[in-house]
C-alpha cells in the first residue's frame, strides 16, 4: 500500500498503512531473529518505507519499539533480541532521517 501522509488525511488510510507497516516489518523481524545482517535488512526498510510515507521519526519510534504491542513485541522478541534490535535501530536511524529531512 503506497501512502503519503501530507497527502493523505484519512485517518482510515493513516492506520491502515501503519498496520500494515508494522505487520510486515514484525513478519520481517520474526524471520530475521539470529541474523544480524536481516534484522539491519528488516530495520532499514521500515525506516525508509515509514519516512518515504512522512511519517514522523517519534511515530516510527514508538511503533517500532515503545507502543503495547510494538513491533517487536509482535515479531516475539525476548527481551536481549529487542534491545539489540533498539541498538541496531538507533545506529541506523540518525542516517536515513538525515537523508529523507535534510532540513531539520
């Protein structure tokens, strides 16, 4: 599903993309478990998927690792796999946000 929030106002849009988005990179994580290459695979195109939808970095953030249930909660991680999948996540991070809001 292609989405564009400043394009897009429809709330019903808005939270089907974010199912979607985080159904898939818990699908995507879930089958990466033990291979760090994967998760950084599984990471980078939530990220990019999420930012090319302009979502916000704190929406990303929290769907990905604070919200009950997050992604990785979805995708069965203990919690040693969900703070190296945290640790992974905050070193890729700071580059693709940079590359899609070269303003900020």
């Amino acid at each position: 599903m292609k989405y564009n929030k400043a394009q897009n106002e429809s709330e019903e849009d808005y939270f089907a993309f974010c199912e979607l988005l985080e159904n898939k990179t818990a699908s995507d994580l879930r089958q990466a478990k033990g291979d760090k290459d994967a998760i950084i695979a599984a990471i980078t195109t939530y990220l990019e998927t999420g930012y090319n939808a302009l979502l916000s970095s704190g929406e990303l953030v929290d769907f990905f690792c604070v919200s009950t249930p997050s992604i990785l909660d979805k995708a069965g991680y203990s919690e040693e796999e969900a703070e190296e999948a945290i640790r992974l996540y905050d070193e890729i991070n700071p580059g693709l946000f940079g590359r899609f809001y070269s303003d900020n």
